[in-house]
C-alpha cells in the first residue's frame, strides 16, 4: 500500500474527546503524527467535519477536520 501522508504515523493507544457544539464524545487515538491522527468512535454519524481533539495525557487540543470515515474510526488532519 502506498503511503499518501506527508509525516509517518506512529502506533498509539490514547484516550481522547471529540468536542464539538457544546457536545463531547470520547474516542481512542489510535495512531498519530505531527499532521493528523486515526480515532477509533463508537459511531461517526453525528461527528461534523471540524472539531476539537482534546488528549488529556498530553494536556493538548488540536483543532481537525476529517479526511476520511469508516466503520468506527476516522482520519483527521490537524489545522
């Protein structure tokens, strides 16, 4: 498979929250880099195209706006 991101993704294991309109929803983290992340959701219907990631552990919030959606999980990109 060709790799289409500027940066490497790096595996990890994060707890997060997706904030948004005044609502949250928790989501994993399940690999990052500089650029972007992949966040694995209970469900990505109702989660808008930019939000706010807080990661707690790293006491960080990045604003993202997502580039793709599956299943349980989608690919952001880090404004």
């Amino acid at each position: 498979m060709d790799e289409k991101r500027r940066t490497a993704r790096n595996r990890v294991l994060k707890a997060g929250t997706i904030e948004f309109h005044g609502g949250a929803i928790d989501c994993t983290i399940r690999n990052r880099s500089g650029g972007g992340a992949a966040l694995d959701v209970a469900s990505p219907m109702g989660i808008p195209d930019q939000f706010i990631l807080i990661v707690p552990a790293d006491r960080k919030r990045h604003l993202c706006h997502v580039i793709w959606r599956r299943e349980k999980r989608i690919g952001v990109t880090f404004e």
